[in-house]
C-alpha cells in the first residue's frame, strides 16, 4: 500500500499548489519490496512459479537417491547432474538467440511444456520399471537443452510484466518464491513417496509444469513495462538473417559491454575462491570447529535465513549498478576472511548471516543488469552468453576449492580465497580510476579578451562569479 500523504503545512492551500496525493503503486520513489505484486500479472506468475518450483523440489529431493540405485554407482550420479548441466555451458548462446527470435509467453509456455513431458515420461518409466542408465543419461541431456532456452525465456517473460523500475523487486520476489516453494517440495516429497512411490514425485513436478504453461496466455504486462517484440519471419532479433550471425551478434555486445564483463569477473573469481558456502563451511565446521551433521544443519538454517533478508533488501533496489555488486562481493570476502579465523561455532554463526545477506542482494543486483542494461532485443542471447559463463565457473569451482582445502586447509583457503577476491576487486577498482583519468576530456579555457579585463573586475564580483 502506499504511504499516505504528508498533510499541507497550510491551513489553506492554493488552487495552484494542491495538497500532494497518495503516490500511485509503483511511483519512481516506491522501494517496497513487494511493490512487483501490485501487478495482476506479476502476482499470477509468482504464483505459478511457486508451484513450478514446489514440484521441482519434490522431484530433485528424490532424483539422486532413484539415480543411486539405478546405478549403484556415486560418479555415475554426479555424471547424471553434469549432464543435465552441460548444455548450458555449450549452448547457453544459442538457447538465448532462440528467446529473441521469438515472443517469450510463447518460448516460456513450449518449454515448459517439453519439461512437462520430460518428467511424465519418467514417471512412467519408473513406475514401470524400464529406466535403466542410458535412457536416464538421455533424459538428463534433454532436459539440460530445453533448460537453456526455458531459463532465460522464464526470465524475461516475468521482467516483462512489471516496469523496469519494478524489476528488482520482481528478482527478489522470485528468490522468495523459489525459497518457499523449495521448504514446501522438500516436503511434499516425503509426503507423495511414501504414499505412491518414487514415481509420484516426478508426476507432481509434471503437473506443475503443465500448470505453468496454461497460466502463461493468460498473463498480462503492467502499464509501462517494457515488452519484446519478435523479429520478423526470417530475421535474426534484427542481427543478421541466420541465427548463427544473431549469436555472434549477441557475444559481440556482451564483450563490448564493459559493465557486463566486469559482471562475469566478480562471479568468476567469487565462484573459484568463495560462495561454494555448502562446500567450504561444511568442511569448516565438520572439520577445525569439530562439529557435526546437526551443527553444520545450524549453519545451513541462518545461510537460508540470510538468503531470505538479502532477496527482501535487493528486492528494495531501483537500478543497481555494478559499484554496487562489487562493494557486496568485497563485503562477502571480508566477512569470508573472519568465517575462516572463527574460533567457535557461535562466532561463525554470527558471521554467516551477513555473508548470506551480501550474497543474495548482490545476486539480485546483478540479475537486475544483466536483465534491463542490454536492449530488449538482446536481452535473451545476453543471459544466454551469461548462462555459459556462470555454467562454466559453476564446474570449476568445486575442483578448484577443493584442491585448495585439500593442500592447505580449509581456514587457508577461506582466508586466501577472500583476500584474492578484495585484491582483485580492488586492483579493477584502481584500473578503473586510471583509465577514467586519462580519457577524461579537459575543458577549453576561454581566453581573456579586451572587452572583459581583469583589471576591470573588482573583488565582490568575482566572488559572486565564484
């Protein structure tokens, strides 16, 4: 609701000075985080979303353990989750040069029905007994492809519901969203399994799938949001008459762009030398702490806590820009730094909460200018281009970090890894500053002529020109 208005300081207020009214919702000084649900359209889609991702939680509680026992093997299983992965490394760019050739709600609604199918037919497989490791293989591929244009097309299609000074708040009422529907998924799982067998998990996340693609035609933007127009019949999003020329198109701009490789930097070197939080904290807190399964379930409740206040405080934001992500990422490091100096559970407890918090806003910042910084036309090969790039840091960075506890401890690493990500933020700052020196224009210095001489200026006027 918007905050009532201040009342006039006079008693009577002029024709020509009419007291102020309520702002309207979603007024340019609106930071409620929830202000994106004032939109019909946008309060259908979280809705749908929740139910998406309720359903995906319910099947991912159960795949790893069905994919275990199908293959008895744990490199197997971790085969299947790179699998499912990969596609988004390798055709991250074409699936977003897909999402520009065409309208979103249409991209959306096929791809979410394809999942749909994708999990039936898993269903029926299980329930018959048929699955078997390469048709399971075969599945996970399909589904990593279809994900490649699913995401970016998911994205831009609820963005596209609400004004661009609401995206934020949509981001982060997504990842509220995605929180819940995940605590509700997980269990729900133990719900369905344990009344209808494994089979079930994978035919409630079909339903959900189904229930999004039937809501999307029905989805209507807000006044003032900003919409995608297709291409014409043939064309490339206006790039290029194939769609390999879109592509090179799309990775031209996100190179030239030096916001967005600035971007791809702070996640790379956060992904390789922090925010593995389950990976790094769980080795703490089992290891130097001397805690257990139940500690590091303590540690994993306050990082879900935390994440939850970052999504509403970056759901506050206007048009973040990159100064800011880098401040949260340098936060993140610092705060990384004390984690790994904790001298007790209490003490790192206390410090996961804000490292959390940074890293949820800061997330929500970034979505927000890889979403709204390129042009609507290039958006969907942007977070195509953006898809590879964190798909490719997400695969490196647990070999990397693992690697680094294994040779010189997991409080080593932590410390390390959180000065090199401050040191190289801080070195880019500093290149930044410096090259923004040398190409700043000098203004000309008009010259004194006859007509004016300084002589002729007395002192109070050249203060007053002053």
């Amino acid at each position: 609701m918007s905050p009532s208005a201040s009342p006039a300081r006079s008693a009577a207020p002029s024709p020509a000075a009419p007291a102020s009214a309520p702002a309207p919702a979603g007024a340019p000084g609106d930071r409620s985080p929830w202000r994106a649900l004032r939109h019909r359209g946008m309060r259908w889609w979280a809705a749908a979303n929740f139910v998406s991702n309720a359903g995906t939680w319910t099947q991912l509680t159960v795949q790893n353990l069905l994919v275990l026992q199908i293959t008895g093997s744990a490199a197997l299983t971790g085969l299947s989750v790179s699998l499912q992965a990969a596609p988004g490394l390798l055709l991250g760019l074409a699936g977003g040069s897909l999402v520009d050739r065409f309208p979103h709600k249409v991209t959306a609604a096929v791809c979410q029905a394809l999942l749909g199918v994708v999990a039936f037919t898993t269903c029926l497989l299980v329930a018959l007994g048929l699955l078997n490791l390469p048709v399971l293989l075969a599945l996970a591929v399909v589904t990593g492809v279809v994900a490649t244009v699913d995401g970016p097309a998911c994205a831009l299609l609820g963005n596209g519901l609400v004004p661009a000074r609401d995206v934020p708040s949509a981001i982060g009422v997504g990842s509220l969203v995605h929180s819940a529907g995940r605590l509700v998924g997980a269990a729900l799982a133990g719900v369905t399994v344990a009344a209808f067998g494994t089979a079930a998990a994978y035919a409630v996340n079909g339903l959900s799938f189904l229930f999004v693609a039937c809501v999307i035609p029905f989805l209507r933007p807000a006044p003032g949001a900003e919409q995608h127009a297709a291409p014409a019949a043939g064309g490339a999003s206006g790039d290029g008459a194939e769609p390999a020329a879109g592509m090179r198109a799309g990775l031209r701009y996100f190179l030239g762009r030096r916001r967005l490789v600035a971007l791809a930097g702070l996640n790379g070197i956060s992904a390789l030398f922090g925010r593995n939080y389950s990976l790094t904290l769980v080795v703490l807190v089992t290891g130097p702490l001397a805690g257990d399964a139940a500690s590091f379930s303590a540690v994993s409740t306050v990082l879900a806590a935390g994440g939850i206040i970052g999504a509403v405080l970056g759901a506050r934001l206007r048009l973040p820009g990159v100064r800011l992500v880098a401040a949260l990422t340098v936060l993140g490091a610092l705060l990384q730094i004390l984690a790994g100096l904790s001298p007790s559970l209490a003490v790192l407890l206390v410090l996961v909460l804000p490292m959390a918090v940074a890293e949820s806003v800061g997330d929500t910042a970034q979505s927000t200018l890889l979403q709204t910084d390129p042009p609507a036309r290039m958006r969907g090969r942007v977070l195509g281009a953006w898809s590879t790039v964190r798909t490719g840091w997400g695969l490196a960075a647990p070999p990397v970090l693992g690697l680094l506890m294994e040779q010189f401890g997991v409080r080593a690493a932590l410390v390390g890894g959180g000065l090199v990500i401050a040191s190289a933020v801080g070195a880019g700052w500093l290149a930044r500053r410096r090259t923004a020196r040398r190409t700043a224009p000098v203004a000309p210095v008009a010259p004194v002529t006859a007509a004016c001489p300084v002589a002729a200026v007395s002192p109070p006027a050249v203060a007053a020109a002053a």
